[in-house]
C-alpha cells in the first residue's frame, strides 16, 4: 500500500511519465500500457509511451496502440518518471542506462522473479496481470476506465489467464472481467482480434513446427521449435509463434513443454516453457538466467541451437526427476 500511495504521488508531481513495457512485448504488457495512458490521460496527466519493440500486430485493433511510439515522439528531456509495466528485471526493457539517469523509475509488475528494480516497486505476485494491477492504480486515483481502456484491460485478463484457464484465474478475475465487460470490453471481438485473426502463413508456420515435436522423458517433455528457413519458406514471422507452445503442452501426460525460437540477433535463441502440473518452468528459466511465472517462462540465450539445446535439456531432466 505505501508503494502505492509513493506511486500516485509520483505521478502527481510528475512534469512528463513515461509508459513502457518489455522487450517483445505480450498482451499484458501492452494492455496495462495502453489502459495506463487512455486513464491518465483522461486525467490531464503529461503522459507517453514508448517501447524497444513494436506492438504486435494482434493487439493493434486496440485504441492508442498507434501511439506507441519505438521512434521517440517526444522530447525525453520532459521525462522525469518512468513507469515499467509487466516487465520482472531492467534488463527486459532493452533500453540504455542512460535513459534512467536523473529519473525516478517505478515499477509495477506480478512477477514472482522481480529484481525490484524500481526506486518505487509496486510489486504483487498475486495479480492475475499487470493489468489487474494498473486498473486498481487507476481506481485508486479516481480516474475513469473509458472503453478503449476497459478493452485494453480485458486483453490482459485475457491473455495472462491464458483465456481464463491457468491457475491464476479466481473469482475475483472473473468479477473484474465483468465489470471491464460492462465498461465497454467486448469478449467476442477481442477474442477474435487476439486469437483469429491470423495469417495463412501463420497457420503454415504451425504446421512445420508441429513437424518438429519431440516427445522426451517418456512423454513428460514436449519439445518443439521453429528456425529462419521455416520463417521463410512460409513467409511468417515471429509474432506468428504465439501459442504454439500451449499446442504442446496440450498433449496428454506432458508436464513440460519447450518451445525454441530464433532470438531478436544472430547469435540468440528464445526458449519459452510452459508447465501443467507441478512442475514450476518459473524456477527452471530463473535457473537458466530468464524469469516468468510457475506455468508460464522464458529465457533469452546466447549461443547456436545445438548448445543451448542441450543447456536446456539437462535443466528439464533435472526438475523432471
Ligand atoms: P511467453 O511464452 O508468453 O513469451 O512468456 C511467458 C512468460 O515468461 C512471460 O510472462 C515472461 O514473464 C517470461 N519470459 C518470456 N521470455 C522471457 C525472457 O526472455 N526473459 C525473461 N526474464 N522472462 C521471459
Ligand atoms: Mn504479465
């Protein structure tokens, strides 16, 4: 509570905030972004956004994403508070040191693996999202959910619930996505913009890397990934990657699922995993230098396939037992 009373009094002293998520950001991400801006906004609050990477073409039907700018739309030398939503560690935004010097950081975010990065640190590892978390801020402020912002804040619910399914979804999930329901948020369009709205060659691109499955440790591991070639034979890209993991993991007796992909330069791979039952991928991608949730994790590495590959599998074997 102190971190959000130190939270609202920084934005109220605040001559320019700056809204950002994550690198390679997610549907909680940019939502608790874009729900931030539209209420602060509305409450005359000198406010902007900005990002390492673009908005992902999924949540683009959402009002204000086009302002997320990557090119600076605004003078950073107005910028005295900085706002990281969503994002476990400093290093996830992708931005140089400089940019934080001389300005109050404050971060708000639901990640178990925090690092508490922030000289504010509005940390609860029991909300369902970011988002969760930035609706409460805006109540707590007095500031309005328009509808643009109940929608943003619907797509967080949404995806970091993974669709209201993963063991984060409580009662008090489904009573807040009513009342953004009733705000504004429609499920069925949102749903549709999310999860079908997708590409040919996205669908393509799923049907090579469902090629790729390997089932490891008698089933308990499934393990899948997609490379450039596939990229290009399929004229998909990497947006195109979201939830094909959940399609492993999907598999009767998996309790770990893998996914591997390029990462954003030439010597990199993203690794995501997602659990099932109790095996917690939070710890093992901690393990491994990245961050997440118990069902829901990644970890950025440097290295060829075949290294990390192997890297990663002597981790799995070892929380696998
Ligand atoms: P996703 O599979 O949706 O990309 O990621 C699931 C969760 O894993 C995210 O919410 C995030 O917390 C975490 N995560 C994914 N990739 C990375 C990464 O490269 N580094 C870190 N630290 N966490 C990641
Ligand atoms: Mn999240």
């Amino acid at each position: 509570m102190i971190d959000m009373q130190q939270l609202m009094a920084a934005i109220r002293d605040s001559r320019g905030i700056l809204l950002t998520t994550h690198c390679n950001p997610d549907g909680d991400g940019i939502g608790s972004q874009l729900a931030l801006y539209h209420a602060l906004r509305a409450g005359n609050f000198p406010v902007y956004m900005h990002n390492r990477d673009a908005v992902p073409r999924i949540y683009r039907f959402l009002e204000g994403s086009e302002l997320v700018g990557q090119g600076l739309a605004f003078d950073v030398a107005d910028i005295d508070l900085i706002i990281s939503l969503d994002a476990g560690s400093r290093g996830r935004l992708g931005f140089a040191d400089s940019l934080f010097a001389g300005r109050t950081l404050a971060v708000v975010d639901h990640h178990v693996s925090n690092t508490r990065f922030g000289d504010i640190n509005l940390i609860d590892v029991s909300a369902c999202s970011t988002g969760a978390m930035a609706y409460e801020l805006i109540r707590a402020m007095g500031l309005p959910v328009s509808k643009a912002a109940a929608c943003a804040l619907y797509v967080t619910l949404l995806t970091d619930t993974s669709s209201f399914r993963n063991v984060s979804t409580t009662p008090e999930v489904h009573e807040l996505a009513a009342e953004l329901v009733r705000a504004g948020a429609e499920p069925w369009p949102i749903a549709r913009a999310v999860y079908e709205d997708r590409s040919p060659a996205c669908f393509r691109l799923q049907v090579r890397c469902m090629q790729t499955l390997e089932l490891l440790h008698d089933g308990r591991v499934a393990w899948v990934h997609v490379d450039n070639d596939m990229y290009q034979e399929t004229g998909s890209d990497g947006e195109d990657t979201e939830g094909l993991i959940d399609l492993a993991r999907a598999i009767s007796g998996v309790l770990v699922a893998v996914f591997m992909r390029p990462g954003d330069d030439k010597h990199s791979w993203k690794v995501t995993f997602r659990g099932k039952f109790d095996v917690d991928v939070g710890e093992l991608a901690v393990s491994l230098g990245g961050g997440g949730h118990r069902h829901a994790a990644g970890v950025t590495m440097q290295g060829d396939y075949h290294t990390i590959y192997n890297k990663v599998e002597q981790a799995v074997a070892a929380v696998i037992g």
